[in-house]
C-alpha cells in the first residue's frame, strides 16, 4: 500500500476505536445523572445502588477513553501537518476548546462527582454529574464543530496558503453541525440505553436475585433506547438536505452509508414497535433475552459505519474542495513509517478496547455488590 492509503487506514482505524468509547460515554452521562436525580428526590435505596452501578462502568469507561483520544492527537500530528498548516488556525480553534472542556471541566466535575459520595450536599453533588453531562456534550459539540469544518468550510477564507478564521458564528453554526450534533447525541443514548438493555437482560437470564433492580434497568433502558433512535433515525434524514452535490456516491462511501440505514430502520422499528409496547413484559419473558443480548453490540457497528460514510463521502478531499487528502498528509512519510506508527497505535487502541470491554463485564457480571463507587470507608455526611 502506498503511503496515503496507509495514512488514511490509520486514521480510520485509530478513529474507529476511539469513537467506540465516546458514543458510550455520550449515552452512559445523562442516563447516570437521571438516576441520581431519582436518588435525590424519591430517596430510594434502589435509585442509590442504580446510580452506583452504572456509574462505575461510566466512570471505567470513561478513564480508558481519554487515553484514546491522547492516541488520536498523536495520530493527528504525525500524520497531518499539512492540515495543521493549511487550516490549523480554523481547525485547531473547536479542538482547543474541546481540550480545555474535557480534559479541564469535565474530568474536574467527574472527579468531585466520584469523590463527594457522603461528602458534599446532596445537591451539590447531583450538580456535579449533570455538569459532568453538560460538559461531555459541549466536547462533542465542538468536536463535531471541527469535523463539520471539513465538511463544509464555513466562516473561513483562503488566505495565501493558509485559511483564517473571519466569522465565528458561521463556523458554530454551520449547516452540518446543526443536524449532525444531535444525531450523534441521539446515536450515544441509543447506545448506551442498549447496554443497559443488554446488560439487564444477562443478569434477568441468569435468574439473579436482584430481579426488581435488573427490571428496573432494562425498562430505562428501554424506555431511552426509544427516545436515543428517534432522534438518530430524524437527524440523520435531517442531515441529507445539507450535502453538497458528490458526496456518497463512491462505493466506499456507499456500503457503509447502506449498512447503516437498512439496520438502523430495522433497529427503529424493533424498538419503537415491538421492545417499547412490550415493555412490561421484556423482563419476564426470558425467551427475549438473548435476543436483547446480541442486539447491544449493534448501536457501537452503526455509530461506526455512519463515522466512516461521513469520511470516506468527503473523498478525495480533506477540506470539501479546498485542500485534498494527499495535500493534507506529512511531507516525507514513507510506507515503513506509517505502518510502525500503525501497528503500534492499533495495539494501544485496541488493548484499551479489551481492557474496557472486559472490566465492564466483570461489573456487570458481578452485578451491584460490593461496588467501589461510592463506598464510603470514613465518616461523613448523610444525606
């Protein structure tokens, strides 16, 4: 393979995985704080142990998910300068602010969220976790800011050999970001309601004895998985009245698009019509639970087929008809370059995959004992 294809191989693998833990995390952040908001006004010890649970496998998955991301500024700047030099001072603006909110505000309100378990008020500390959810969607706002900048380079011109950045409003309000941010909000809680789903329908397999705390999940799980796929299957319609003529119509772009479409609408209808109207009944009729089981894997292969229709429909441009892929890619890479840099960040990437993968499946399995999150080993305040 030559050089470029092995770049844009690297960038789609490295993505790919790292998108896996953000569409989680997306979905896991206010399902969590909707738990704790029960918590606080009803004051069921239910609500307490739902809000633990689930947010020791946010919290897992969350902690291995910024190293992903650290991996995918790497990728950035080995092998993209010329990115960064054409457009860095448009393109790296979101990008900045999306460090400064994650990496700042959001794994500040995380920490007090996680450290102030019979330590701060009540109130504070359901601030706390809203604030966490607030701020995880502002880092995807402005991320899918910058990616929507490649799509569409609005409030920029081409100065030189350089872009400037003259019309901030245009580029936060550009025509696709308005309907791509929201799809990817409702394909985060589609799929993190689907883990619960899933997860529920394990343990309720397994004929646990903590039936009324598995039931509980899988119908909040139901319940937002409904809501999650009907803001992703209307936004992404949405999105098709803004693409410009050209895009989607290679075959790479074309499988991926296709894919997620037919099992999206297939998706849609299961859980809209037949998972919702019966969900009274989904946690006693163990005959569906495998059925629940192999779809949670599902919303993680969409999130990353439309991921991949939306970069390979943008080719063979890196930014839509000002700086092509090839211009983009670091002069002076070779092929053997490439593929150590590769190998090592697939290895890394998915090392963290598995890692992640099996940590939240020891939770789960275990169910909600002996939990860490939220176990206080010292006197502190009630609530």
């Amino acid at each position: 393979m030559e050089a470029l294809e092995l770049a844009r191989l690297q960038f789609a693998v490295t993505g790919s995985l790292h998108f896996l833990f953000v569409v989680l995390t997306l979905g896991l952040a206010p399902l969590v704080a909707i738990m704790h908001t029960r918590w606080v006004l009803a004051g069921k010890p239910l609500h307490e142990r739902l809000t633990r649970f689930w947010g020791q496998i946010y919290v897992i998955n969350y902690a291995l998910g910024v190293v992903t991301g650290l991996v995918m500024e790497f990728q950035f700047g080995l092998s993209w300068s010329g990115l960064s030099h054409y457009a860095g001072d448009v393109f790296g603006a979101p990008l900045a602010l999306e460090t400064l909110v994650a990496f700042f505000l959001e794994s500040t309100f995380l920490g007090l969220w996680i450290f102030g378990w019979g330590r701060l008020p009540k109130g504070a500390h359901l601030a706390c976790i809203w604030l966490v959810t607030l701020t995880a969607y502002a880092s995807a706002f402005f991320i899918m800011a910058a990616n929507s900048f490649l799509q569409n380079p609005a409030g920029a011109l081409a100065r030189g050999d350089h872009m400037e950045l003259v019309d901030v409003g245009a580029l936060f309000t550009n025509k696709t970001l308005v309907f791509s941010f929201p799809h990817v909000v409702g394909a985060g809680l589609f799929t993190g309601a689907m883990v619960l789903v899933g997860a529920s329908a394990y343990q309720l397999r397994r004929r646990t004895s903590e039936v009324e705390f598995f039931t509980k999940s899988l119908r909040t799980g139901v319940t937002m998985a409904s809501i999650g796929i009907f803001l992703t299957i209307g936004f992404g319609y949405a999105q098709f009245a803004g693409i410009q003529d050209g895009k989607f119509k290679g075959d790479s772009a074309a499988v991926p698009l296709g894919f997620m479409i037919e099992i999206g609408q297939l998706l849609a209808f299961v859980v809209l019509f037949l998972m919702l109207p019966l969900i009274r009944f989904l946690p006693r009729w163990r005959w569906t639970h495998p059925l629940l089981m192999l779809m949670t894997p599902l919303p993680f292969v969409l999130a990353i087929m439309g991921w991949l229709a939306r970069e390979l429909g943008r080719q063979p441009w890196m930014i839509w008809e000002k700086l092509t892929v090839a211009d983009a890619m670091t002069p002076g890479l070779t092929p053997p370059m490439i593929t150590g840099s590769l190998v090592a960040f697939a290895a890394v990437l998915g090392l963290l995959a598995l890692v992640d993968y099996v940590l939240i499946a020891r939770v789960v399995r275990r169910g909600p004992r002996d939990l860490d999150l939220g176990a206080v080993r010292e006197p502190a305040l009630t609530y």
